[in-house]
C-alpha cells in the first residue's frame, strides 16, 4: 500500500502539472481543452483524497479522471444527502442481495437492497424493495419506517406520514430516533406545524442532531420566536467545532443552514 507521503507527492505532481500548463501560454493558445482537462483532472483528483479513494487518485494522476466522474464523482450526488438512514452501505453488495433474493426470495433481503438503493439516493428503485419487503412481512417495524422515509423523499408527506406514526408510537427510539425525524418532517410539510414542533422537541431533548436543531429553530422563527432559535443554532455550531470529523462531514449539510440562518437574524 502506499504510503500518505506517496500521495503528498502525488498531489504536488498533478498540482505542478496543472500550473506548468497554464503558465505555458503558446501551449495553452494551441490546445485550450488540455488546460481544461488538466485542471478537471485535478479537481477530481482532490475529491479521490478527501475520499480516501486512493487507488482511484493514482488513476487519475494518469489522466483518467473523467472515469472517475462517471464511476464515483457523479453517484455521490443524492437527494438523500442529510437524510441518511443509520448504517453504512456498500456497492458490491447490491448483486448479493439480488443473488440472494432470486434464490430466496426473503423479506430481509428486499429491505437490505432497499437500504443501499436509499444510500445512494436512487429512491425509484428503494420503494418497490421495501414494498416487496412488506409484503412477506407485513409487521417489520424496519421497512415500514423506511418505506415512509423513502415515501417522505419522494415528496410524497401524506402517505408517509401514517406509516411512521405507527413506528413512532411502537418505539419512539427506532432507528436512534431517525424514524421520529422524518415524522416531524412529514408533519412539517404537510403544514402541520404545531404537531412537528411537539415532535422535534422530542427529538432535541433525547438527541443533539443538528438536523433536529435546525429545523426546529426554523419552526421558531416562522413563529417569531427569535430567542430560541437563535438558542438551537448556537448550540449547533458550539457543537460542530469540538465534533470528529467523521461527525463534521455527516451533518454539514445541516451545520452549513445554520451558519445560514444565524447570519440572517443577526
């Protein structure tokens, strides 16, 4: 494996290449889309090592970082992003999971394959495997929650909402309070308002998700409660800079709309 101080000097070399094209003008007059290229490559080359993805930066050091994009770069893009449910996924497994439920044809399955389309934001594909799931066990508390923050997703609050309603008033806790989220989103754009913020206070006094936080703190300033919103992002930012960064990386969405809404009100 190679070493970090191996992709340090990586790094220098693409960045050297790239600034040595720009500063050769007659080469840059003559062939204007290598120096695009080059600087695309570096780009991708960037988002490889903040990735981790290192077999794929020493790929692109060989110009093939628009494979890079097509492969990585582009599925990264979610809808989902911010909203992602607990537990990691992993693309190889998706042809496992189809193996297995080809066999098998097991609840477990579908609702395993169902997560990692959910990851990946391809909502289209997460339903019908969480329906498929539902329907060779009807009772399982996972892929009814699931099923809803897919529904949710999907734009469809109505009917996520009676679903995890269900969830929620089985386990209030399900999924590390994850489940009780999406309630109080669905609630939220259903225009019901009142209910969601009852539910987010559920949520803030168990757990300190800046995802919670934020949309709460929304909640207060649509009702002119200006104090205590700026309570919640405060606590939010307070929170973010003593947090790992595998923690800063997974809320920066939310982290980012309240350095946002704390600008606006001051």
């Amino acid at each position: 494996m190679l070493s970090r101080g191996c992709f340090i000097t990586l790094a220098d070399n693409v960045v050297a290449t790239v600034l040595s094209s720009i500063l050769n003008l007659p080469s840059w007059l003559s062939f204007p889309g290598a120096i695009l290229y080059s600087i695309f490559n570096l780009w991708m080359f960037v988002d490889a090592i903040r990735r981790r993805e290192y077999f794929w930066a020493v790929l692109i050091f060989f110009g093939l970082g628009f494979w890079y994009f097509l492969s990585v770069f582009r599925g990264s893009v979610s809808p989902t992003q911010g909203f992602e449910l607990p537990g990691a996924h992993n693309r190889k497994r998706i042809r496992e999971l189809q193996a297995k439920i080809h066999h098998l044809d097991n609840a477990v399955h579908y609702f395993q394959l169902g997560d990692i389309y959910f990851q990946q934001g391809k909502l289209d594909k997460a339903e019908p495997c969480y329906r498929a799931a539902l329907e060779r066990d009807p009772r399982d508390i996972d892929a009814r929650a699931h099923l809803g923050q897919c529904l949710l997703r999907q734009k469809k609050p109505a009917e996520a909402k009676p679903l995890l309603e269900g969830v929620v008033a089985e386990n209030p806790r399900h999924d590390y309070g994850y489940s009780m989220m999406a309630l109080a989103e669905a609630l939220t754009a259903l225009g019901e308002k009142a209910s969601a913020k009852q539910v987010w206070l559920q949520v803030t006094a168990a757990n300190s998700y800046p995802r919670a936080k934020v949309q709460l703190a929304e909640l207060y300033l649509a009702d002119g409660q200006t104090d205590l919103a700026k309570n919640e992002l405060k606590e939010i930012l307070a929170d973010d800079d003593h947090a790992p960064a595998f923690q800063r990386k997974r809320d920066r969405v939310w982290t980012r709309r309240a350095r946002s809404l704390a600008r606006t009100i001051g």
